[in-house]
C-alpha cells in the first residue's frame, strides 16, 4: 500500500505538470513539491484506509508542515532522499522522533514512546516511477540509520544460513517498472 502511494503521486504529478506545459527550468522547481504533497495526500489516505490513527504535525517554524502517521508504536514519515544511504535532510521534528524512538537493543529512555521510520524515495524529475522506495530507520543524529532496511521495490530475500529454511522465490508482478529500470542500470537485458 505504501508502495502504490508512492508510485502514484510519481505519475500524477508528470501527467499534473505535463498538462501545464511548463519549460524544462520551471518543471525541475515544480516536480519535487508537487511530488511530496501528493506523497504525504496517497499516504494519509493509506493510513485512513487501514484505519491507522493519523495526525498531521506542523514544524516548530509555523511555515513547513508534514504528515505523520501514528500507528500503534510505528511512526512514519517520508522524504526524499538522493539515494538510500544519504543522510536525511535535516528537520527539528525529524530529530525530535528519532530521538524519541525505541528499537530492540537500545536503551529505553523514559520518552521512548515507539519506533520511528522513514519513508525513501528518489527519481528524476522526467521519471514517472520512483527509483527506490524503502522504509529506514533513522538515527538521532539524521546521518545514518539504524541496521535493517524494508525495500518496497524488490523481492525481500532470507538469509538461508541464518534462518535454516530455504526461500521460496515468488515473482513480484508489482513492481515491473522499477526492476525494470535497476537491470538496465546493472547493465542487464
């Protein structure tokens, strides 16, 4: 579900701008915006179909707003990020929940009060399907994360050796375009 939010705010917001006809300059300053507010509309609407408690937060600067969704100990936000590795833009509120969250093998703290994730994803302003679309989770600092990533885009593989079971390989017709694009950049056919 988070996936299909993503994929459609992509190729909403090319047909939205496409039908305004704008230059190439005016395009590449439209596109990001556009994209990030029909991400954070798809995935309210996600969440409210899955009847997630939702809330929307306003940045201590009155002037930016994001959307957050609260479900159960699971925060979520989304960003876009240059690859799935770089550090997250910096956001007092982004900081304030990474600070707040707790993960097996961390020390509670008495303000723990769940688990904080950040929705990734990336394209160029042509393209009509993200790049990447993964959930990761940051650390207080915003310039890493914690161990363990969640790739929307792929087949999730399991470590046979650590789990003892052999995996069973199922297609993914979900996600054709992306992988699509991933071979072709691998140099594949």
């Amino acid at each position: 579900m988070l996936l299909e939010a993503v994929q459609d705010a992509y190729r909403t917001a090319n047909e939205v701008i496409g039908r305004l006809g704008l230059a190439k300059p005016e395009r590449r300053n439209l596109v990001p915006w556009l994209r990030r507010e029909l991400v954070e509309t798809n995935l309210r609407r996600a969440a409210l179909s899955c009847r997630a408690p939702i809330r929307t937060d306003t940045e201590c600067s009155g002037f930016w707003h994001h959307v957050v969704i609260d479900c159960n100990r699971v925060r979520i936000t989304q960003s876009s990020n240059p690859d799935t590795t770089s550090p997250l833009r910096y956001a007092n509120y982004k900081e304030e929940y990474a600070r707040q969250q707790y993960l097996p093998g961390m020390e509670e703290a008495e303000d723990a009060l769940r688990v904080y994730a950040v929705v990734l994803h990336h394209a160029d302003v042509n393209a009509d399907t993200p790049d990447f679309v993964v959930i990761r989770f940051p650390e207080p600092d915003l310039k890493s994360y914690h161990p363990g990533i969640i790739d929307l885009g792929v087949d999730c593989s399991v470590d046979e050796a650590a789990n003892e079971t052999p995996v069973e390989d199922v297609a993914d017709t979900a996600m054709p375009k992306i992988k699509i694009k991933r071979r072709r950049a691998a140099g594949e056919p």
